[in-house]
C-alpha cells in the first residue's frame, strides 16, 4: 500500500537547513551592523546623490556640445 504524499517518510532535515539560514542571516546582519555601518550608510548617500548630479551634468555637456556644434 503507497502511503499519501504527505504521510511519506522524509529525508529532508527542515531544522538543520532552518538552523543554518538563520546563522547566515544572523552572520550578514553583524556584518552590516559592525564598525562601519554609519560611515558605510553615509556614503551610499552621497554616492546616490552625485550620481544623479554626474548624470545631469553630462547630459546638459551633451546637449552645450550639440548646440556650439549646430552653431558653428
């Protein structure tokens, strides 16, 4: 007699894999709360910030550049 799909034996270890995400999560989240957290935070910031800046600046270069070109 076959046994229904949810009374069959398992050969997975649902608390060993659970045990081990959680020390990886555990693991990444002391790395993302150590020494340098607030520096690290504060850079993402200002990478962020000039990003969008570098990317304005380019683009009124570009279009300065397409004008003096059309002008000349």
């Amino acid at each position: 007699m076959s046994y229904p799909h949810s009374l069959a034996p398992s050969n997975i270890d649902f608390i060993r894999s659970d045990f081990d995400a959680l020390a990886s999560h555990m693991q990444q989240c002391a790395t993302a709360h150590g020494r340098w957290s607030m520096a690290r935070s504060h850079l993402q910031h200002v990478r962020a910030i000039a990003a969008g800046h570098i990317v304005t600046l380019a683009c009124v270069a570009v279009f300065v550049g397409i004008g003096f070109a059309i002008a000349a």
